[in-house]
C-alpha cells in the first residue's frame, strides 16, 4: 500500500474518489439548534436530520456509495427465490472470506439475534474482547452472560499500545477454567472495538484466541462489522503482516473462524447483514430461523438492491487504496484537536474520532451522563451530531441499578467518503471553542427511560439553564454568525 506523500507541509489525508452526488446541507442557527435538542429530550439520536449540519452520528448505513454500487443496483434480479443476486453476493462472500455458507439477514443485530437464539443458553457465559450494545442485549434476552477479558491498556484512553482491542489470553483460560468450558458456546471477537474508539486487534491475538478455544473445544465467533478499519491497521502496525495484502490477512483472519457475522451498514457500505461459516452443522442450525425472522434464504429481509450493492462494496474493501480513507481522516481529526488540548481516545481506532467527556467535563459526575451532555453541546454548538458512547449506553440490571460506563465517550463517526477536510476542520474549530467555554457544561437527568437499549429512544433534560448560558455566550463570542 503507497501512500501518496505531500512535497511541502503536514500530512493530509487525500481523497482518492471525487465527488459526483451531492446533497444541500442545513445549518440552523444556534437559538433553533438548542430548541432542537430540547425537543429532541437532548438525546441526538432524536433530532431530525434537518436540523443537523453535520450528521457524525454514526457510520452505519450512511457511508457514500460508489458509482459501481449504484450501477450494480440497476442489475438485481428481484425474485422471491432464487435470484441471480442472492448468487452473486454469496459468491463474492465465498471469494472473500473462503467459507462455504451465506446465511442473509437484514443487518447486524438481526444475525446477532440468530446466533443468539441457536447457541446461547441460561446461564451461558459469552467471553469478549468488549461488548457491543445489541450484541449484549441479545445475549442476556436468552439467558446468557457477557464477560470481558479485554487487555488492561484497552481502557486507557491516551496510549500507544497498537491493538487495543486484544483479548487478555491469561484472562480468557482463567475465565474458562472457571466457569467450565460446558458453559461457553463460544468466545466473540469484534474487529475494530466499537466502544472502546474503534480499536483494532491483531492477527496474532487472534491466532492465540484460536488456539485456546481448540483446547477447550469452544466455537470462534467473529463480529466483522468494522473489519475494514481493523484490516487496515493489522497491515500498518502487524511487523508480521507488513507484506501480505488485505485479502490475505482476510482470509488468514476468516480461517481462524468457526462463524463471520457483519452488519453490511458498515461492511460492504451497503444496508444488510450476513451470517457466513464454513461448517455445515452450524448453518443447519440457523438456516431455519432465517425464513422465521428475517425472509426466505436468498434475501433474508434485504432488498436485492442493496444485496448487489454489498456484493460490489465487499471487493471495493479490499481495495489497498481505499482502504485507508476511514482512518487516515480519523487521524487527522483526532490530531487536530489533540494538538488544541482536547481529550481523545489514541492511538485513533476506525469509526470515528471518540473524544473523552471525563477529561472535557471533568467537573460533571458520571450519574449525570458527561458524555450524553457534551454530546449535547456539540450540537449546539455546531450543528454536528455525534453519539454518547457511555453510560447512558449502558443499560440497568436486573434490580435497577445503573452500571457507570467504563468509558465516557462522544463519538464522531466519519462515515466513509462522505465529509471533506474542511468540514472536518470545522468541526474541530467549534470544539475548540466549547473546549475553552467547558464548564458552561452541565449535566443531563432521564426524563423517560426505556428498559432496553434507553440511550435509542430515552429522553433527558439539562439539570440547570446550562444551555441559555452556552447559547448566550456562543452569541458573545461569534457575533450574528450561525
Ligand atoms: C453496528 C454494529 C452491529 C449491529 O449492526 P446493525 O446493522 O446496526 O444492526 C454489531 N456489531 C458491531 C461491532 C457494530 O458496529
């Protein structure tokens, strides 16, 4: 993989597409953006689009497709079953991952309930790299456990440690060795951590992972949604991997793997899901749920549309050269507002650039959700919509207690292909300047909170008149200017 390298001056991540669709955006001045996020119970997944500037919310579903996905759309065969497109995918995922079974489902979630409900039982105990929140709701709805053995470095948020994302192996055997091997259907392993800042692990943990699951005769699971960034980063910092191509370290990652599952919204920039294993009893297994939940066998609640445009955005992954636009433009984004002093998870994962709410609102206590609230300024501020990745996130146990979030984070995903470098360095700008305004920040209280996944749909107020007093000051500072 060369990288295209500048003359003169710093580094700057390079588009390698050009832009040939584009969409009008909205910018609503700052009065009208803090009365969108009242009325959006100051939750930013309740706002609607048309008040946001920027929409960093989340990189599932929104990454820009190419012109090759969208003509591919023009050509699916749409039949009940059967359909020329349902071959094409299932080829291209054999092509790729080497395995012999494609089980479609209508995204990640979905494929997490399937495997869920065949291998998960009472009392089954899930070992991890980190929990992804669907993924844990799915498995404590059959009865099961989530346990992390996550490496210790993973929850330092500054750190140079290069695959954060590891399994902890001493932890994994001692988690075994006490629950008994009976009990554990199978260790999940998510490329590209999602709650912990995207953060990758390497081509040899994994091997180890394998290794002791053989030992105790226990299936390998992998969560691939964001392998693309985890590919990526195997090939950059891997010594190991240094000379093996994208496709290789795939199929070399595949190979360890009884089950792949992918949420297609992030995989293959297209809207679906996939369940793939090379086992024939374990697709036996699921097949049968797939008509159940999702659609017959060849489209598995997919439109055949977005099955051709996965297939074409599956070998556009594995393109050396495209491969980097996610993190190299996270990087940037995350060194440009490092070098102003704001707190960020480094070193800077895939996804998005996750800012650290307890360094950026240390003076707000976890029970009143920093990151929840922070996230909230930004908006304000901006007109950006990231996404809590906290406590708010997490969810109350069974007799009502709220766990505090290992993590406080504000994520702001940069979906891939989608914002150019001056939008990115606008939105470091207007950080910056709630950086300096921090303590206006206060604190956020559930004003309605579901028992499941609250932080789709709870709603929340500020706890003061924080906001008048950000939007005052922002008045102040930045004149009539939006
Ligand atoms: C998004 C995501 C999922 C769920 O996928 P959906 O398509 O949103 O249902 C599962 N695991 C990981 C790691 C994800 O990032």
């Amino acid at each position: 993989m060369s990288q295209i390298k500048f003359f003169q001056g710093d580094n700057l991540p390079l588009e390698m597409h050009k832009v040939r669709i584009v969409q009008k955006l909205n910018l609503i001045p700052v009065e009208q953006r803090m009365k969108a996020m009242s009325e959006a119970g100051n939750n930013t997944f309740l706002l609607h689009n048309r008040d946001v500037f920027l929409d960093m919310l989340t990189d599932s579903g929104v990454n820009a497709m190419s012109d090759r996905q969208l003509a591919a759309m023009m050509e699916a065969d749409d039949s009940y079953a059967g359909s020329e497109t349902f071959f094409r995918l299932e080829a291209k995922i054999r092509e790729i991952f080497g395995t012999e079974f494609f089980l479609p489902a209508h995204q990640g979630r979905a494929c997490e309930h399937i495997i869920s409900k065949v291998f998960v039982k009472q009392d089954s105990v899930i070992p991890m790299n980190y929990h992804f929140t669907t993924t844990k709701s799915h498995i404590t709805l059959n009865g099961g456990r989530v346990e992390e053995v996550y490496i210790d470095e993973a929850l330092n948020i500054t750190s140079n440690h290069p695959f954060k994302g590891n399994i902890d192996i001493r932890k994994l055997v001692e988690l075994i060795k006490k629950e008994g091997a009976d009990d554990i259907p199978f260790v999940r392993m998510e490329a590209g951590t999602n709650l912990i800042g995207g953060q990758p692990f390497s081509l040899e943990n994994m091997r180890q992972v394998r290794k002791v699951c053989d030992e105790y005769g226990i299936m390998l699971i992998l969560d691939a949604s964001l392998l693309a960034d985890n590919l990526y980063f195997i090939k950059q910092r891997e010594k190991d991997c240094r000379n093996m191509s994208i496709r290789e370290i795939t199929r070399a990652m595949a190979d360890l793997c009884d089950i792949i599952y992918f949420s297609a919204r992030k995989l293959g920039c297209a809207r679906g899901g996939a369940i793939c294993t090379d086992k024939s009893e374990l697709a036996d297994k699921m097949r049968e749920l797939v008509p159940l939940y999702e659609g017959f066998l060849t489209y598995g609640g997919m439109s055949v549309r977005e099955m051709e445009a996965m297939a074409v955005g599956l070998k556009e992954t594995m393109d050396e050269e495209m491969i980097n636009q996610g993190p190299e433009f996270i990087a940037c984004m995350a060194e440009e507002l490092q070098k102003r002093g704001i707190p960020v998870v480094t070193p800077p994962g895939g996804l998005g650039c996750h800012i650290d709410a307890m360094g950026f609102v240390d003076h707000i206590p976890q029970t009143q959700y920093p990151a929840g609230a922070l996230a909230a300024a930004i908006y304000i501020a901006s007109g950006v919509r990231g996404m809590e990745r906290g406590t708010m996130s997490e969810q109350r146990d069974e007799n009502g207690v709220e766990p505090l979030s290992n993590m406080e984070l504000v994520r702001l995903a940069l979906p891939r292909r989608v914002f150019t470098l001056s939008q990115v360095m606008y939105a470091v700008d207007r950080i910056t300047w709630l950086y300096e305004n921090r303590k206006l920040i206060g604190g956020l209280k559930f004003i309605e909170e579901p028992r499941v996944l609250r932080f789709f749909f709870g709603r929340l107020a500020p706890t003061n008149d924080w906001q008048d007093r950000l939007v005052k000051k922002f008045r102040e500072d930045f004149g009539d200017s939006l």
